[in-house]
C-alpha cells in the first residue's frame, strides 16, 4: 500500500491566504473603500461636454532589485504611480484614480507595508485616489524576497482639449522640466555599471553624488501632475512627452507633426550629477546615454513661441526648474540633437 500523507494545504503550497488578508486589512484601515471585488468611481460628468476617458498602465522594472538590495520599498510605490499618472497628464488629462499590483514569492507585511505607502504618497502627489488593487503571492514563478510591481490609472480630458502632436508648428519652442535623476528608466544598464563593471556596493558613498549608492538610485521618479494641469489652465501648450525608455529622441518624436523636426540642444540645462558618473564609469557614449535615460528633464513641452517666456516664469513659480531646450523646424518627424 502506498505511504500515508497528510493532507496538502494551500499554505504549504506557497501561498497564505491570510498574509493577504492581513495586507487588506490594513489598506482598510487607512483607505476607505479598499477590499471589494472592484475599485468603485463616479464619473465627474458634469459640467463636462464630450469628457474623454484616457488609461495608462507601467511597472517599475529593475530598479526593484535596487530596492531589494537596500531593503528599503517605499520609494519605489512612488515610482510605480508617478510613471502612469505623468503618462496620463501629457494627453492634457487629470487623473481620476490608480490600482496597483504586487506580484510576489510570499507576502512579508513589512515590505507589503513600504510598498503601498509609497504608492499612497505617490497618490496624494498626483491628487488621485488608490481605488483597489491585488497582492498576488507566485511561489516558483518569483525568487525568494523579490517582486513585481505594476500599477494601471485613468484619466479624464474634454476631447476639445487633448494634446495633439499634430498641433505643433515651425518655430514653436521646447521647454524642459527638471527629473530628480535616473527617474525609472535605463536600470538594467545602470545596474550593470555600477554593480557588475565598477563591483559598487548599495552602501558605498559617492563623494560626486553627496550619498550612498542606493540612494542615488531609488531617487523617486517626480510626479508632474499639479504643474501639468496649472500650465494647462492659463496657458497654450501644444504637446507634452513624459521621458521615459528610449529617453529624449524617442519621447519628444511622439510630440512632433509629421512635418516638423525638434532640435534639441544639450548644453542648454544642467544634468544631474549621477548621469555623468554613469557615463564616465561605464564609458558609455553620449548617443547611448540619451537613448537610454532623461538625462536630467522628466518632461518637455511644446509651446507657440510668443508663449514660451510665460511658461518660464508660471514653471518658476510653480517652483520647478526649467529650461528653453530646444525649438521645432519644417522636417519630417526627426529629433537632432545638438
């Protein structure tokens, strides 16, 4: 006769229902309406004439390794909500509300705590409520202590007033908002350099950077929602673009009439510490380095040029530093940099 087992749990399997449980109530106690089947929000139709629903989704990538190496979660909810919510605000919309998700080996409060923290403080930035979300524990499919983590908003614009790269004319001029740094793009190859190439340590100071290695990297990527939406109240702008992965040439493309070129001239700001010493450490080229991070502006816009010198002054302010970067010429779609 086969050998007698005793009975197989879900637990057992990798997955406790009652960690998750514990993580909901929580969330309860501190946002009220989480726990349901689905986030609930009415819709803001009035006064509103053709109100027009944009949705935007976006994980964090790599830099939760980062995050796992420092032991420090928080920062990384911010990211997780700031990248949707920017990516919503360029189409000239306002956030409605966030979910997130958290994909993980097996749920450990603590960290589960950090994490939504993050993602709430990231929520109150962008004046957007967290309406739900899911916590799901994957043991196999993720290693021990590391985890995923995503998050999906909607936004609302009056159809009249979205952004349209078509809008964009010969001789309009580029304005650049100042990043807080590496925001969270270009990871897998800053990771390379400074873990892999230069064998750096999270722990280890920067004298160049004026901190650690790890926070340096987990700077939060910068919420734009307020100044986006106080620009769009008083003032013409064309188009915006979030830089995000492919970095200043892919984004402000995305921005551009098809027969329009932007020039973009790269003395014109001051780049952050941190990217210099990335290219330096990792002698990575200027071309690969504008490929692949901001390099300094988490977001540019596209303003009639007459306008540009009162966007200056409302950006200043609002308390952001920024900067006339660049202009738009006849062309067919092309970003140069120079």
């Amino acid at each position: 006769m086969p050998p007698k087992r005793a009975p197989l749990t879900y637990a057992q399997a990798g997955v406790d229902i009652r960690r998750g449980d514990r993580v909901v109530d929580h969330l309860r106690k501190s946002i009220p309406g989480i726990g349901g089947f689905g986030g609930l929000f009415p819709l803001p139709l009035k006064g509103w004439k053709e109100p027009v629903l944009v949705g935007s989704t976006d994980g964090v990538g790599t830099k939760l390794l980062v995050a796992d190496a420092v032991g420090r979660h928080d920062t990384v909810g911010i990211d997780c909500v700031a990248m949707v919510v920017n990516d919503i605000v360029v189409c000239g919309a306002k956030p409605l509300f966030f979910l997130d998700y958290i994909g993980i080996n097996r749920l450990e409060m603590g960290q589960a705590r950090q994490i939504l923290a993050g993602v709430v403080a990231g929520c109150n930035e962008a004046d957007c409520p967290l309406i739900g979300g899911e916590t799901a524990e994957l043991p196999g499919l993720y290693p021990a202590g590391l985890y995923d983590l995503a998050g999906f908003g909607v936004g609302v614009v009056e159809k009249s007033r979205i952004l349209d790269p078509a809008r964009t004319r010969p001789g309009d001029r580029l304005i650049g908002i100042a990043s807080s740094g590496l925001h969270s793009n270009g990871y897998s190859l800053a990771r390379t350099i400074v873990f892999e190439r230069a064998r750096l340590k999270v722990k280890d100071r920067v004298k160049e950077l004026g901190t650690t290695v790890g926070k340096a990297l987990l700077e939060p990527t910068r919420i734009y929602v307020r100044t986006a939406l106080a620009l769009l109240r008083k003032h013409s702008i064309r188009a915006m673009s979030h830089i995000t992965g492919g970095g200043i040439p892919n984004r402000v493309n995305r921005m551009l009439n098809a027969k329009c070129d932007a020039v973009v001239r790269t003395d014109a700001w001051p780049r952050p510490p941190i990217f210099g010493w990335l290219a330096r450490l990792g002698l990575v080229r200027d071309e690969e380095m504008f490929r692949t991070f901001n390099m300094g502006l988490g977001l540019i816009l596209t303003v009639p040029k007459e306008g540009a010198p009162k966007v200056l002054r409302a950006l200043e302010r609002l308390g952001e530093a920024a900067y006339e970067v660049g202009e738009v010429r006849k062309g067919a779609g092309a970003v140069h940099l120079e």
